[in-house]
C-alpha cells in the first residue's frame, strides 16, 4: 500500500514481543530526552568524575608516565578505599541531577495531555507503563553510575593483578548494589512526583524539598530526641548509611543499616503506591 | 479472525456484565451478543456507553459477569484483545510535542509493529485520513477537526480487527463530520474489521450501523438490527403525485397495493410481496403522472430509541 492509494488495510505482518512492548516507551521517551542539545552535553559532562577516576587509576599505574608529567611516583598510594567512596559520591551527585532535569515530565506530560488511555488500550498494562518511564531513568543513570563504577573497579584489579579484586570485592559490591539502590529509590520518587505535579520547576522544587529540606527536618528530630530515629525519614544518610556498609566503612547513622534499608524500601513502596494511585483515576474518570 | 468465523461467531459477547465504579451501579447486568460489522452504541448522557468501551478495554474490571470480544475474554486475555482493537477516545488525547506521524507511529509500535512497518504504516494512514499534508506537524499545533481525525488515525494504524469509536463526530464542523462518516463507512464497507461506534447522534449510527444497542440507566433498552428493519419495512411507501390521479389509484389497486389516498395528491401505500418501486414508475410512465415525490418510509432508529427510552423495562 502506498502514500497515493489513501487506502486501509489490516496489518498481516509481523508482531515484536509482547515481554519487551514497554520498551517502546522508553525508546520514545530517550529520543526526546536527547532532542535537547544542552541536555546531551549535561549528560557528556556527567561522566567526568567516572573519566578523571579512570584516569587517575591509568596514571597511578604508570610510573613512566608519572614521571614524565613530572607528578609523584607514590600517587597510587591514595587508591585506597576512600578514594573510591568519594568517587562513589561524585558519580551518584550528576545522577541526581540528570533524574531531577529528566523526570518531572515523564509522566505528568503524558497526565496533561490525556494519553494515558491511548498507552492502555494497547497491549500494555499500567505496570509495563511504569516500567517504560523507569526504564528511561535507568538507562540515563545507569551508565555513569554503576557501570562506570565497575569499569573502574575492574581496571584497577587488572592493573593490581593477583586477588586484589577478591580482597576487594566490597569496593565493586558498592558500586554496583549502592548505585542500583539509588537508581531505584531516586526514580521512583521522581516518577511519582512527576505523575502528582504537572509544572516542572515545582516537580524539580519537590523532589529537592524531599531530598534536603527532609535531611533537615530529620536533623531536627535528631537534635530534639537526641536520638538517631530521625535518620528513618533521611533519605541521603540512607544511602549514604547502605553504601558505607557496603565498603565495609563506619555508617553515618547511628541506626542500624537494615533500618537505612527499611528507609529505602519504604521510600520506594510509598512512590509505587503514590504513583498506582494517579495512574488508576485517570484510566477511571476524566 | 477468518472471514467465515467473523460471520459466525460474535464480534461482542456480554453475559451479566455489571460495572460498579465508586460503589455505584454503572453497567447493570448486560446480556447481549452483537454481530453487526458495524454496532452502534446510543444512550443518553450517563447511560454508560463510554464505560462499556472501557470495560471492553479492560481499563474497569467487571463486578459480575463477563465479556467476550473478537472471540477474547476480559479475564486473562486482556492483552491480546487490546492488540485487536482501535480505540479513538472522546476527549483529547495525544501525546505532547509529538509530529503526528511520529505520535502515529508511537501508537503502532506499542501494538507490536517493528518500527519500519509502523513508520510506513503511519504514513499511508494519515495520508487515508486526509492528513497526509500535516503529518510533520506538531499535534499542539492541529485544530479540533485534525485532532480527531489524527485520533482516527492512530486508532487504526496497527490494521485492527474491532475499531472503537467514542463520539468520532464530536466537535467537527459539517465538511469534517461528513469526511469523517464517510471515512468510517469506508472502513465498514471494507469488511476487515468491525466498527462499535458510540454516539448520542442517531443520524450517524443510522448511517452507519448495521446494529444498535441502546443503553439506559446502565441497562441495555433495545437491541435492534437495523439492517432487518429496514429489510422488514420495505413495503411502506410514501408518494406524492403532481396532481390527484384516479385512473393511477386504480392501477397501484390492480397491483395488489394498499393504499390511502390523500386529496391533495399523497398516498401512503404498502407493496404486495413481489412488488417493487420500479413498477410505480413503470405504471406512473404510462399513464403519464408526474411523481413529485417518493419515500420508502420506514421504522426509523429515532423511532425506536425513543420507545426504548419510554419503556422503562427496556425493551429487548
């Protein structure tokens, strides 16, 4: 059939899976994601912390080179495991902001325009939805957090040899387990405010105020208490609690870390529920 | 769906469909199995057409009962229904700084085309919807009438065997709604797919439909297949002559035809089996009586929504 023939047929060709059908969404949501020129260039520079670490380390192993730079041969004495923390910190820091720039209109685009129906009455349920959106956030976040984190993990073991990588599987562990964590809880929660606030600059607002001005508040209960439950609604010293005991490290709070986990976990079920409950009303009632 | 099970089995099957939303009874035990190509679904405002499309969506599960669609059912088989079916909501929908042939495109993708055939496929359906022009336009940009039509559009994109149209007229000015009837008459007459069009406009599902349900209240108020009705009233035929004509009374009454005649010229007559309008024409040319005016006058859909809507049992 062609353009002239303005003509209708049934489509008798083949079908994609039903299993991946949400990744359409994704797809859809990344192209215009990346539509924005000062968006790709954000998200370049949100890979430098990962590229200087990958640098460092290359550097640290090559005394020739060190020398010819004119920097210190003993360089390679500050890869210890505080090296890796922080790098940890500067890697997960962009990928706040990538979510915060990103998700506000994932799903409140889609809200404001009415188009939920039309994603639902495909072959695709309320979930694959959620998952479609989710996906477009951790494709983004993905790369410069984890998967950087474990190149670089990896590239120091290489260049260490022997079982270095064994004795410090935790380093990798961190990487891996923390980051996924945040990319969980951080996507989540920006989901469920983009589909419960419609403007951007307030989505972006709250998803700040939740992040910090909680922190603060926390603090306060500590301070008042003087204890450290506060730390149940302080969702950095959260993450930051489950990655230190993923080094191996002391954690900042003073809970214990399955309660940081709890913190977490909660977080997240509280943005699933918020985000079941606007998406069913709109199915329901217009 | 063959062509020979299309024939055979219903294209909607409800068995004690009920729809509670809220705590409140929406849709109220509907029975029914509807084998139209094209099904139209009439109701007054709050009768619950557009929450029986949803439910056959499986956007509400149902309360009690069930509902088979393209041989489908609602429990379990949601997702290979919906892959069967177009759906063209009521209000706007779209999605946001989207092209219309990207938004198109987007639409036949989730249905499970590979991306060349949906890009393709988006192209030749909104050339067919008269969009061709506008493909490349924002959607923000497409007033009331391209709106709808580019809801056509998506609708049909992945070529599906049930098309559900909600209010597909709503909001077009006359040259739009008569592109849009004409364009859903043509898919009817294509005979690839059913149509189950939702409508408050009785001129639109009697142009188009081949079956109508009405709902009330939740509850379904007449079932009518038009197509028999207008086979069944055939017969009736109203005529209006130049000038009284006796001498032509009398031969219509030689024909076997029952007639009233009216002094200025009318007659409403009933046809003798085997009888046709061709032999009021032959008899009028030899007589030489000018016909003014001729009506096959039949039991029209207003007629019947209006009992349905009267008879508070419903009328099935």
């Amino acid at each position: 059939m062609a353009v002239y023939e303005r003509t209708w047929r049934r489509y008798s060709g083949e079908l994609t899976a039903l299993k991946g059908r949400f990744l359409v969404v994704t797809k859809y949501a990344l192209a215009d994601v990346f539509a924005s020129r000062l968006f790709t260039a954000f998200f370049a520079v949100c890979f430098l912390p990962s590229v200087v670490g990958l640098l460092f380390i290359y550097l640290s192993h090559n005394a020739t080179l060190l020398q010819q730079l004119g920097m210190p041969a003993d360089l390679m004495d500050v890869l210890t495991a505080k090296f890796f923390m922080i790098l940890f910190s500067w890697q997960a820091l962009p990928a706040f902001l990538v979510a915060v720039i990103v998700s506000p209109s994932l799903i409140s685009a889609d809200l404001a325009n009415n188009a939920l129906p039309l994603y639902l009455a495909r072959p695709i349920d309320r979930r694959e939805y959620v998952l479609g959106k989710m996906a477009v956030l951790a494709i983004l976040l993905s790369p410069m957090t984890w998967v950087m984190g474990l190149l670089i993990f990896g590239l120091q073991a290489y260049f260490e040899g022997g079982d270095w990588w064994l004795q410090n599987y935790r380093i990798g562990l961190a990487y891996l387990v923390g980051h996924l964590a945040w990319i969980a809880v951080i996507s989540m929660l920006s989901l469920a405010i983009s589909a419960w606030v419609r403007f951007k600059p307030v989505a972006r607002g709250v998803l700040f105020g939740i992040i910090f001005i909680l922190a603060g508040f926390a603090q306060a209960v500590n301070g008042v208490t003087g204890t450290s439950w506060g730390d149940l609604i302080h969702l950095v010293r959260a993450i930051n609690s489950v990655v230190m005991s993923l080094f191996g490290a002391p954690t900042p709070s003073g809970l214990p870390v399955v309660f940081n986990w709890l913190t977490l976990a909660a977080a997240t079920a509280l943005s699933v529920w918020l985000i079941n409950r606007k998406l069913r009303p709109h199915e329901v009632v217009r | 769906m063959s062509q020979a099970e299309t024939a055979s089995s219903p294209a909607i099957g409800l068995d004690g469909l009920t729809v509670d939303l809220g705590g409140r009874p929406i849709l109220v035990d509907l029975c029914a199995s509807l084998r139209g190509r094209a099904i139209g679904l009439l109701g007054p405002n709050g009768a619950g057409k557009t929450t029986l499309l949803r439910t056959l969506l499986g956007f509400f599960p149902p309360t009690a009962g069930s509902a088979d669609v393209l041989g489908f059912s609602l429990a379990g088989q949601g997702k290979q229904l919906r892959a069967q079916i177009g759906y063209m909501p009521e209000n706007d929908a779209f999605v946001a700084g989207m092209t219309a042939v990207r938004f198109v495109r987007l639409m036949a993708e989730l249905s499970g085309l590979p991306p060349e055939p949906a890009l393709e496929r988006a192209h030749e359906t909104l050339f067919y919807v008269g969009l061709g022009e506008a493909r490349y336009r924002k959607l923000g940009t497409f007033s009331t009438g391209m709106k709808q039509m580019v809801k056509l559009a998506q609708a049909l994109v992945h070529g599906p065997q049930l098309l559900m149209l909600d209010e597909p007229t709503n909001g077009l000015d006359p040259p739009a709604r008569t592109r849009m009837l004409e364009l859903v008459a043509d898919i009817r007459d294509r005979g690839e797919a059913h149509i189950l069009l939702s409508s408050h406009l009785l001129g639109d599902v009697e142009m188009l439909c081949d079956e109508v349900m009405i709902l009330k209240n939740g509850r379904i108020a007449a079932i009518c297949d038009l197509e028999a009705e207008r086979k069944a009233n055939r017969s009736f035929v109203e005529l209006e002559l130049q000038a009284p004509n006796e001498a032509f009374s009398a031969e219509l009454t030689k024909l076997g035809c029952e007639l009233a005649v009216h002094e200025s010229g009318r007659m409403k007559l009933v046809l003798p089996e085997g009888r046709t309008i061709r032999d009021l024409y032959t008899v009028a040319d030899r007589l030489d009586v000018g016909i003014r005016h001729i009506d096959l006058k039949r039991d029209s859909l207003q007629d019947i929504f209006l009992r349905a809507m009267e008879d508070d049992n419903g009328g099935v």
